[in-house]
C-alpha cells in the first residue's frame, strides 16, 4: 500500500509536470547546453525563491566564461561550479565521465560520527545481529537496545523489525542510530517510522511546479504516518542524528519528531527536503534537480535539515577512550 502510495504520487508529478510548457530546444553546443541547462534550473527547480537565489544574475555571470572554455571537461566543470550555487545535494549532472556533487552540506560541519567506536563491544561489538540492512545489539548492560541503519537505499522486512524488537522486549528502551545515512527510497522512511506510531498522524506535506516561475506551486498535499498492523514500539526510542543524514533519511527524521515516545539527539540533520526529478540535456547529459519542496506538519520547510530535541556533539575525549557522546547521551536519556 505505501509503495503504491508513493508510486502514484510520483506519476501525479510527472503528469502535472508534464504538462508545463517545456524549456526551449537547445542547439548541442556550448552555449545550448549551457542555456538548456539553466532553463531547467529556471522553470523547473523549486527552491530559487525559498533559497533567496537571483538566477537571472548567475546566467550574467557564468553564461560570459562559456566561450572561454578549452575542454568538455572544462565545460562541465564550469556547469558544476554554476550549480554549486543552489547549496543543494540533490543537484547532480551527470556526463560519462564524471557527476558533479555538493557536498558542503556536511563537510562544513562536525562529523559527529565514528564508524570505528560503534564497532568496539561497548556497542555493536563482533557479535552483533543483522536483520535485513540492520545491524542491532544490547547495550548498557542490556537495559538499552540498539541498532544502526545506514542507508534507506537497503531494505528491511516487517519480519526483520519484528525480531529485533523480540530481541529487545526486556529493554527500557530503543536507539536507532542513523548517522551517516544518506537516504534512498522514502517508502523505506515511512515504513521504520510506522513502528512508533499508534494512530494515523499528520507528518508533512508536498508541493509540485505548477507553472515556469518561481513560486507556481500546487496546494500543499498532506501525507501521514500511519501505524503498521500489529507491530508497535511502546517503548522510549531515541534517534540519532548528525549532517549526513539526508533525503529519506531526513524524512524519517521528520516523521519522528510526532511519534509520541521519540526524541531526536544529535546534530541537525543535512536536509535534502527536495523531492528530485531529472532531464537530459542536448548533449546528452543528464541533470537531476529538487522539483518538489517538502514540508513538515506545522508547514516548515525541510530543505535546510531538522534541528535535534537534544543537541549533542561528539567530544574527541570521549572518541579517544572510545566512547560516542551522543549514544551515551541516548543511554541517559531512555534509562532517566
């Protein structure tokens, strides 16, 4: 039902899309490329506005340097570096030799993540579970449950939650640690977070182009969290976050933030609200951008990343005895 939920929701954007007019063809030269390619940013993109960005005065001064490249590549690094002005992740362009990619969104911040201290026995350890993409394990002297989940572009089964949480029944509480998880199928994001919830709950809302300026937007459509059949965590849960989580991972986050018994500790995540969409250039290049703005339930953008009930960075002291601050954090905050 979720995946065809979000199955028909992407072909009602499609087909609204669709049925905008299309950028002007662009001869394949240079300067086509490059004028497509900025079309598609003009009509199409949908943070210009929310972002504060004055498209008009980056074609003044990018579109000049087009004659003064000496290479494809050169061109296509010229493009890239246009592009870095939106200081969105979701932004890619694609040529058969390279993808282009922004990724200030996390690098400017702390990593707030240590692969290597989660894998020591105070946590995971050598002996930890796996079930489906999910690694899980008892800590604190098994009065905590624990797992981590590192990308929402692997799977997981209602089977596979419902043994880890077997696992954990003697538990006070649970911490799902998605650190470092970059995203991938939103149907993933909605299905982990329906384990929290009890009863349908309002969560966020979307909106799609509906004309070539700025701001033509639908209505906002509502989306909800609904609770999944026979499969509840009643207990405390705490979610861990920093910079890199993205995309379907920050709308896991998002939906979070209304299950009655979660808390988020952490960093605030990277964002990525966008809901991406790609085109093809003349030369066949191929541009991938955020078409669809995302919103939370009180109708706050998501773009820029979800601030953290309890805001908590990792102390190099602390990394050095292998301990993870934030985890430890969670610990105190479920066993209070």
């Amino acid at each position: 039902m979720k995946k065809t939920y979000f199955l028909i929701l992407f072909c009602l954007i499609v087909a609204f899309q669709s049925c905008m007019k299309e950028p002007e063809i662009q001869h394949n030269t240079p300067h086509g490329n490059f004028k497509a390619l900025w079309d598609i940013i003009d009509k199409r993109y949908c943070y210009l506005d929310y972002k504060k960005i004055d498209w008009d005065s980056v074609y003044t001064v990018y579109s000049p340097r087009v004659d003064t490249v000496k290479s494809v590549y050169s061109f296509f690094d010229l493009m890239d570096e246009m592009l870095a002005t939106l200081k969105d992740g979701h932004v890619n362009l694609t040529a058969s030799f390279d993808i282009s990619r922004y990724w200030n969104w996390f690098t400017d911040y702390p990593a707030n993540f240590n692969s290597t201290v989660i894998s020591k026995s105070r946590y995971l350890g050598s002996n930890y579970r796996i079930a489906g993409s999910i690694r899980y394990n008892k800590i604190a002297s098994g009065k905590v449950g624990y797992m981590y989940y590192g990308s929402f572009s692997d799977g997981f089964s209602a089977e596979n939650i419902k043994k880890i949480f077997e696992s954990f029944v003697g538990c006070e509480g649970l911490i799902i640690d998605i650190r470092n998880n970059g995203g991938g199928m939103l149907t993933y994001a909605e299905q982990l977070s329906s384990y929290f919830f009890k009863e349908k709950t309002l969560t966020g809302y979307i909106s799609h182009k509906t004309g070539d300026g700025h701001s033509d937007f639908s209505k906002p459509t509502a989306f909800y969290t609904e609770p999944a059949n026979q499969l509840f965590w009643g207990k405390p849960v705490v979610v861990l976050t920093n910079r890199m989580v993205y995309s379907a991972a920050n709308d896991f986050v998002c939906r979070m933030k209304y299950a009655r018994n979660a808390t988020i500790i952490g960093d605030q995540t990277g964002g990525g609200g966008g809901l991406p969409l790609s085109s093809e250039l003349p030369n066949g290049w191929m541009i991938r951008f955020s078409s669809c703005p995302m919103y939370n339930a009180k109708m706050e953008n998501t773009e820029w990343g979800i601030q953290p009930d309890i805001k908590v960075d990792m102390n190099p002291n602390d990394e050095s005895k292998e301990y993870d601050t934030i985890i430890e954090t969670a610990i105190r905050n479920i066993l209070k």
